[in-house]
C-alpha cells in the first residue's frame, strides 16, 4: 500500500527526525521510510502495527522506541490478530 505524501505528512516527519534523527542513518540497514509511517500515523490519528521489537536505546531506535519517546503506542502483529480476534483456518 502506498500513501501519498500531503504536507502535513512531511512537516511532521521531519519533525520527527528533528527531534529523533538516529531513528535513520547511513549504517542502519533500516528503511529511511519509518519517520513517515509515524508521521502518518499521527497526522491521521492511525494505530502504527509493526513488527519490530524496541531496542530500548534512542541511540539505536526502532518504531516502537520512537513511539514510545513520542507518546504513541505501537502494537505489535500478533496484538493485531488478538484485538480484532482473527481466527486462521
């Protein structure tokens, strides 16, 4: 799925690497597209899903430790299936 990107969107994202920029860097082998899934996420009021545990270190952030320091929540996949009780099979 793709978002377009409206001004809100990237405002807040480059707040969010203002204020957090190690969340990117050139020798994390993460996707410089986190800061922008948050800023979506708080632009428009979305519950962020991810699979990515936090490190517990803003030195070395994930999404998690980033929505922490934000005042976010992040759930995980798995709180995913168990709030909307998907059943497989």
């Amino acid at each position: 799925m793709f978002q377009e990107l409206d001004d809100a969107v990237q405002i807040e994202a480059a707040q969010v690497l203002a204020q957090l920029p190690r969340l990117v860097g050139e020798r994390k082998l993460r996707t410089s597209a986190d800061p922008f899934v948050i800023a979506l996420a708080r632009v428009e009021g979305l519950q962020l899903v991810t699979d990515e545990k936090p490190t517990g270190s803003m030195s070395r952030p994930n999404i998690p430790d980033v929505c922490n320091e934000l005042g976010m929540t992040a759930i995980g996949v798995l709180d995913l299936i168990r709030r909307e009780k998907w059943m497989v099979g």
